[in-house]
C-alpha cells in the first residue's frame, strides 16, 4: 500500500516544524525553509534530521 | 466464627501448559498535543525530545474541531499535533511517560491554566493505548494514579477504534499515521531503519 496524499500533506518538517511538500516523484518530503530532502523509503518518509538530504 | 480468612489459592493443574510470562516488544511513543500558542508548542515539543529523544514524526499544526473542557481551560482556537519519536520505549514505562509528560504541561503553565495538554501513547503492532489520570469503567489501572485506554486495536490490516474511541482518534489521517507508523516500528524491532 503506497503512502497516502493526505499523510503526506500533513507531515511537518521536525527541525523548523513548517510545512513539507512531496516531489514530483514521491521519493522524498521538501522543507523548502531547512532547504532538506526527507526520503520516503518502503513507504515509509523518514522524518530524521540526522538522515535527510540537503537541496542543492 | 473466628477464623482467619484464608484466600484460595488457584494451582494450575497442568504445569507444563503454564506459558512464561515475557515482557512485551517496546513500543513507539506518539504523543498528541492540544495548543493555542504555537511558540508554548514549539517548547513543549523541546522539552519532550530532551527527555525521549528525536521525534521522527511531526504533523502540521491543524484544528481542532472538537468541543471539550479543554475550550474553557485554553480558551477557543484550539490546535492540534502529533509527534512520534524515534526511541522505542517499553510497555512497562507509560506510567512515568504521562508523569513526565505531566510535569512539562505543569510548567509550562500560566496562572494555573493548562497552556498545552499533552497526550502521550504507545503503539505496537497489536493496539494503541493512551495514558490517562482519569478513571472510567474500560479503564485499567496501572501505578502512580495512571491508568491505560486502549483506543485502538489493529484488526485485519488496520488500528481500528472501539466504542469509547474519542472523535479526533478515529480520524482516518491519524489511523493512517498510525498505519505507517506500525510499519517503521517493524523495522525498528529488527534494529534497522526502512531501506537502511
Ligand atoms: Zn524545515
């Protein structure tokens, strides 16, 4: 079962607790503020600072 | 007459088919918070990491649709959010998460008015159990004057709600989460993270 639209529209980004929106993809959440990428992995986004990956 | 009371003492008749009591798989943490304030929120949330470690699950601050006692305490304007944290916790500790819990709504206080009420959980794989000070018939009593809800139960593939489920746990945003959480937890109990 593939995450829902809905989950993903409510996530908050936990290092500035803004909002976080999918790519074009739905691999990854963007809080555009932190400029950080939250992967989704097995469905599952992974909402870790420590593992998020910076925007170029 | 005069007698001392003598309680009955059940022996199990087969010993061989006692099964050993084992503590359960620690669970995750999901804790929910009610607010008006965004920044007594924000501090909420910073004490509570301080204490559980790094959330890895953060709603969007939404409303709170709901009419309760918690309108006269705060006043109206209402929000709510979920969190979950990455550190699992066992079973056996959700009295002193809620007292812990308890103490973060006490200072953070203002003139004796609750700023921000603090709802702490557990989430295994089998059910959904909220911490509560409050006695009610489907209540069971831990220690420390807390007692155990137990708000959801997972029955064929999803946590499902029971008739005393209040409103906002039976959202289908918050089962969801839940859902996805459930899956994490999974993962977690064989010491790994998803895709890791
Ligand atoms: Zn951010």
């Amino acid at each position: 079962m593939a995450i829902s639209k809905e989950l993903l529209e409510i996530l908050a980004c936990p290092k500035c607790k803004g909002p976080v929106e999918p790519d074009e993809n739905m691999t990854a959440l963007i809080c555009r503020q932190c400029r950080l990428a939250y992967e989704i992995r097995e469905d599952i986004p992974i909402m870790l600072i420590d593992e998020a990956k910076p925007l170029d | 007459m005069g007698q001392a009371f003598q309680p009955a003492v059940w022996v199990c008749p087969e010993k061989s088919i006692m099964s050993r009591p084992k503590e359960p798989l620690p669970a995750k943490l999901v804790i929910r918070f009610l607010f008006r304030d965004f920044g007594v929120q924000v501090e909420a949330l910073r004490r509570i990491e301080k204490i559980f470690g790094q959330m890895d699950y953060l709603s969007a601050p939404g409303s709170f649709p709901y009419t309760t006692y918690y309108d006269r305490e705060m006043g109206g304007g209402i929000r709510r959010q979920t969190a979950a944290y990455l550190d699992l916790v066992g079973q056996v500790t959700l009295p002193d998460i809620k007292l812990r819990t308890n103490a973060i709504e006490e200072q953070l206080s203002q003139a004796g008015s609750r700023q921000v009420n603090i709802d702490p959980g557990m989430l295994s794989e089998e059910r959904f159990v909220l911490a509560t000070g409050k006695n009610f018939t489907h209540r069971i009593y831990l220690r420390d004057g807390i007692f155990a809800d137990l708000t959801l139960m997972y029955q064929k593939g999803a946590y499902r709600p029971l008739p005393w489920t209040y409103p906002d746990y039976r959202e289908p945003e918050f089962i969801d989460l839940l859902g996805v959480l459930r899956k994490k937890l999974r993962f977690q109990q064989d010491g790994k993270l998803p895709g890791r």
